[in-house]
C-alpha cells in the first residue's frame, strides 16, 4: 500500500484494509457524535444551567462559550497525543483518544442543574466540555493519519472522505437524537429529564468506540519506518515548527475554512433557525438531519473527485457552491423560510467540501512528523476559529441581523478560493510518497 508520505510501501488494498478504514470511520462517528451533541441542546442547557432570571440571549451565549472552551482545550490533547503518535505509533493514541472522550460525554448526563447546585453547574459543565476538547484534539489529527498511511496512493482522497463521512454520521446521529426528543417528550420532560438521554446514550457509543478499535492494526508506514529507524528524533513539534511554516499556514487555513463550514452552517444553524427565524424545534432539527445526511454524501463526492481532478480544482468547485447555497438559505429563511428543508439539504452537500481538507493537509507533512504537524495547525486554528465562531455568530447577529452568520461563512469561503489557486499555482511538492 502506497501510503501518502514517506516512506513508499507497496501495498494494493485489501481486506483488512478495507475492514480498517470501516472500523476507523465507525469509532470516528461514535466519538464524533459524543462531542457535537451538545451544540444541538444549547438552549435546553442555556435553561437549565444559568439562573432562570436571566436573558435567554445571554444564556445561549453563554452555553456558546462553553461549547467554544471545547476547542481551547484541542491544542493541549492534540499536541500530547501526536507527539507520541509520531514516536510510539498512531494506533495507541488513536485508541486513547475515545476513552478520553466517552467519560466525560457520559458524566454531562449525570450532572445536577443550577436549580440544584447553582454555580458549581455550570462550572462542571465547562471543566467536562473542556476534557472533551482535549481528547477530540488528539482524534481527529490521529485518524486522518491512521487513515491515510493505510490507504493506497490513488485513493487516499476518497479514504480521507470516507473517514469524514463516518464523522459526519456521527453530527447525523447527534441531529437525528435531537429530533427524535424534540418530538417524542414534551418540553417540559426534556428539562426534566430527557436531554440527559443523549449524553448518556454518548457515553455507551464511546466505549463502544475503545472496544472496537481493539481490532485495528498499526499502519504500515509507521511500522516501515520503525523498521528502517526513519522516526522523528527529537521533538516532532520542534520540527514541524523550525522546517515547515508553510504545511502549518495552509492547514490553518484549511481548517478555518472547515470550522466556518461545519460550525456554522451544520450545529448552529439549528438553533439560529429556532431563535433567530422562529422556526418549530422539530422542523429545525429535521432539516439539520436532512443537511447531515447530505453532508455525508458531498464529502465522499469530494474525495471521489481529489483522486481524479486534485485538491485544488476540487475545492475550489465545492467552495462556489458554498457560497451559493449558504446565501440562498439565509435569504429564504429571512423571508419565512418555505424551501428551508430543501435548501438546507443542498447547504449541507456543499459543505461537502470538507472532505478535501484532511487530504489537503496530509500533503502538507512528511511522515515522520505527519501526526504533529496536522494536530499543531488543525488544533490552534480549531482552537481560534473554533472557539471564537460560536459568540461571535451570536453577537454578530444580535447586532446585524442573522444574515451575518451566511456573510462570515461566505468570507472565509472567499479565503478558501484564494488557497485553492495558491495551491493550484504552487510549483513546490507535496508530500506524496
């Protein structure tokens, strides 16, 4: 298997490199959905964890801020995990990082509310949410590598978007629970009780998670390049720092552009739908599900494409299409949102153009420091765009109008375009082999 980096092993796929790619994106949705739940019960928390006197705005901005404490914390879990990834192997941290997950995921459904602890709630509720970034800082660098250094050269693009389909199940998974509460408890019950559901129901798919990466094996270029003394001496992050500014600015930029998708479009849109346009809790929640679904099948249409057209030309047809549809959405909800589902739907697809980030940046290093690289850029960019997106959305929009969240992913859309044709135009050599 020709993996992307160095060095070359000659392998065809076969079928435990199937089962692995499987395995993979299935433990990847299961984590996935453990992190990104919470975004969809921001304002049933907003309720249940502030004092009841206060503003529902400043509450769901506050929730917002500590949803952002998640992707802080991404930088600290990332940067420990990949240096030993890069120096112990990838599989041991791939499977650290579920576990890491699954238990705070699951104590968020046990906590009291501010009714019953007052303060310490909310608190509790930030210190867990920030153990959740720092394990979901380590998984997603570790899987786009575990992933790509299994798959053959020629479809390394679509064995990355598959992975980011498996993770984008796992929004679904968080978007579909959401639905299926809004419309099966009352909304009293769901204050009471039934939004516990799914945090605990989290818990259980994370140790699911560890069980099942049980069976995943190392990938053969680490296991090549252990066998020809070729790890990284020293500290990988050193490394990646001193020698490759150029790997870390575009994987920066590329994970903005992912972050302004996924974020805004795909977990806050649900409930800017509710809060902002006055749509019914159920109709918001089967539009994200129906955009989730549409997700999963623009990514793997994606990395189709990387494989035959590059990354450069892909990303920049999936990004005009983003630009289109995240306008167009917001302009139809603003005049009471008739075509919402479909027009969701189509959103969704075209944030399909996530699937060519992790292929972007797994070009962007070499091997030997591959992990460190894309966990140091991916996660201080997460941790800046990611963290600052949720309050600056919410403060945008009380001040200019819920088109302000379309106009901010339409702006880093245009960043994006002007990282295609760079990487278009650039004569220098990615890390291929």
């Amino acid at each position: 298997m020709s993996a992307v980096g160095s060095p070359a092993v000659p392998h065809d796929l076969a079928r435990n490199d199937a089962k692995t790619l499987i395995l993979s994106a299935l433990g990847g949705a299961l984590e996935f959905y453990d992190f990104v739940v919470f975004v969809f019960f921001t304002k049933v928390l907003g309720q249940l964890f502030f004092p009841a006197g206060m503003s529902p705005w400043l509450a769901q901005f506050q929730v917002f801020g500590i949803f952002a404490a998640g992707y802080l914390a991404r930088p600290l879990g990332g940067v420990a995990m990949a240096h030993f990834g890069d120096r112990l192997g990838r599989k041991r941290m791939f499977s650290l990082s579920v576990l890491l997950m699954a238990l705070p995921t699951l104590c968020i459904g046990l906590l009291p509310d501010y009714a019953r602890a007052g303060v310490v709630a909310p608190l509790l509720l930030l210190l867990l949410r920030v153990l959740q970034g720092v394990a979901i800082g380590g998984e997603m660098p570790g899987a786009w590598v575990f992933v790509a250094e299994h798959a053959p050269r020629r479809s390394v693009g679509f064995g990355l978007s598959s992975l980011t389909c498996g993770i984008t199940a796992g929004i679904l998974m968080g978007s579909l629970m959401a639905a299926w509460i809004s419309h099966h408890f009352s909304n009293g019950d769901i204050h009471r009780y039934a939004w516990r559901i799914p945090f605990l129901l989290g818990g259980v798919f994370g140790l699911l998670s560890v069980w099942m990466r049980r069976w995943l094996s190392e990938t053969p270029v680490f296991e090549a390049m252990r066998a020809n003394r070729e790890l990284s001496e020293g500290l990988p992050l050193k490394q990646v720092v001193v020698g490759h500014g150029r790997g870390i600015a575009i994987s920066m930029l590329v994970t903005w552009l992912l972050t302004a998708a996924i974020v805004v479009l795909i977990l806050m849109t649900p409930t800017l739908v509710q809060t902002a346009f006055h749509l019914p809790a159920a109709e918001a929640f089967t539009g994200s599900s129906l955009a989730a679904a549409c997700l999963m099948v623009g990514t793997l249409v994606s990395g189709w494409f990387v494989d035959r057209l590059g990354r450069p030309l892909t990303m920049a047809l999936f990004l005009v299409a983003l630009i289109v549809m995240s306008k167009w959405l917001f302009l139809d909800l603003q005049a009471g949102g008739q075509h919402f589902l479909l027009l969701y739907a189509l959103t969704g697809l075209s944030v399909g153009v996530v699937g060519v980030v992790p292929a972007v940046m797994v070009a962007a290093f070499p091997a030997a420091i591959r992990y460190s690289g894309i966990a140091f850029a991916y996660n201080l960019a997460y941790a800046l765009s990611g963290a600052v997106t949720p309050p600056l959305i919410a403060s945008l929009s009380k001040i200019y109008g819920p088109m302000a969240a379309a106009n901010y992913v339409i702006g880093v859309a245009v960043l994006g375009l002007v990282t295609a044709v760079y990487l278009a135009c650039s004569r220098r050599r990615d890390f291929e082999r």
